[in-house]
C-alpha cells in the first residue's frame, strides 16, 4: 500500500501531500506542501523531533515524496528553489538525511528517490545506496541514459559501486544475473562516452568494481583519447590516457571475480 499511496503521491504533487497531510491531521504534516521551502523546512524539524511521527508510514511516504519534489526543484536551475542558496541547501541535506534513515533498502520506489537524489558519489551516503544492491540498480541503469552528462557521471560511478559490492558478496539485496550483465555491460560502454566527465567516472567505476574485462577498453582508451589539458609551460597533457594507464595498474594489483556466475 505505501508504494501506491508513494507513486501517486509523486504523480500528482503537492495536492495529495496536502490531502494526505490532512488525513494524518497533524500540523507538520499540513505544511508540508507549502509554497515557502522555509515553512517546509520548519516542518521537517518539527517532526525530527518527534520520533512516533516519523515511525508511521503516512509521515514516511509523505517525506519521501517531498524529497522527490525537492530534487525535481533543485535541478530545475530556473526554480526560486535553487537560487535559496546555502540556507536551501541545508535544509535539502537535513531532509535527505531523515528519509535516508527511514527508507528500508527493500523499498524499491522509496530507494530510486535517494538514488535520484543530490549526492557526492564518493560520499558515506553513496557507499550506503551502493550496499543496496539490486533496489539500486533499476533507477541508476536509468540515470545512465540520461540526456544530461552530470546524470550518466554519477549513475557510470555508482555501478561501479554497486558492481564491486556485489562482487565482494555484500549486497544487501544481492542483484541477479541480469542485472549484474547489465551494470556491467552499462558500467562498460561509459568508457566510450561522448562527455569526458562520464568517461572518468566510468573510469572510476571500474576500478571500484575491479572489472578486469575493462582493461581492453581502458588500453585502447591509454594511446587513443583525445580529451587534452594546456599546462602552464604550454606542454598538452591527456589527463584520460593517464587515468586510463593508473586504471590498469590498479584492477590488475586487485582484480574481483564475478560472483554467482
């Protein structure tokens, strides 16, 4: 029922966070679908300090799908939202921070929100999405079409994450064959990526991941790609290439096997 009561929550908007409010009948909950982020900032901590409130499941949907509304607000660059500055951005990390610690990582819907959501992927709060598993992987597969580079990036990045957890046998929701083809073959083809930035990250991932079928790619990607930097001296530097040669050394001094296959 809650994912139901979370997609239609995300569908229609802020009028069912405010029907839904309504049904709980507490105040917090009420404010939640204002227009001002400060009175929906007041209301989260309102109810971080009540703990029974935030154990029930209406409170839990309802956060969840505020969160999914805030993200939505802070890549949209033209959002009053976005231009809060610093004060909007400590209130997005504090709800971020309290659906975190309500989500079950079995809850596929409510974890594709924290994946979508704004994050470092090296941060504590990746590595803990990455331990996930399989709830992770269906919106990062999804991210990693994305149309925007920044989106492919953290989704090539985080594969590699979830590809390495995976194969040390620490998934909390182990991924099945699949899917495990899957962010491999995804994770893979990010190091021919048109964008430099998804190139590295996907670079980055296949180290995390140790993904000694990789190191083919990444030799061709050592003599051939064309991404360059001036250095002072005036000197051109291939910053790809040396990624790439540093990539190698790494997964072939640790190589993780698959896992179930």
């Amino acid at each position: 029922m809650s994912l139901v009561i979370s997609v239609l929550t995300v569908v229609l908007g802020y009028s069912t966070l405010g029907l839904a409010a309504q049904s709980v009948g507490s105040e917090p909950l009420n404010s939640l679908p204002s227009a001002n982020w400060r009175v929906r900032a007041q209301s989260i901590e309102r109810l971080a300090r009540n703990p029974g409130a935030l154990r029930s499941p209406t409170t839990r949907t309802l956060l969840v799908a505020l969160l999914d509304r805030e993200t939505r607000l802070v890549q949209d660059r033209a959002s009053n939202e976005a231009k809060g500055g610093e004060g909007y951005g400590e209130y997005y990390s504090r709800l971020l921070g309290i659906v975190d610690s309500l989500v079950d990582s079995r809850d596929a819907s409510s974890v594709g929100v924290l994946v979508r959501s704004v994050y470092n992927p090296d941060s504590g709060f990746a590595l803990k999405l990455a331990s996930y598993g399989q709830t992770a992987v269906g919106p990062l597969l999804e991210m990693s079409i994305s149309d925007k580079a920044h989106d492919r990036a953290i989704a090539a990045e985080m594969l590699g994450r979830v590809l390495r957890r995976q194969r040390l046998g620490s998934s909390q929701q182990p991924l099945s064959s699949r899917s495990t083809r899957d962010v491999e073959t995804r994770l893979r083809a990010h190091l021919r990526d048109s964008e430099s930035l998804v190139r590295r990250a996907a670079i980055r991932g296949v180290v995390e991941a140790g993904d000694v079928e990789s190191i083919a790619i990444l030799e061709q990607i050592r003599t051939s790609d064309l991404e360059t930097r001036s250095t002072e001296n005036g000197t051109v530097k291939f910053p790809i290439r040396e990624d790439a040669a540093k990539a190698i050394a790494a997964i072939r001094a640790n190589p993780l096997p698959r896992r179930g296959w």
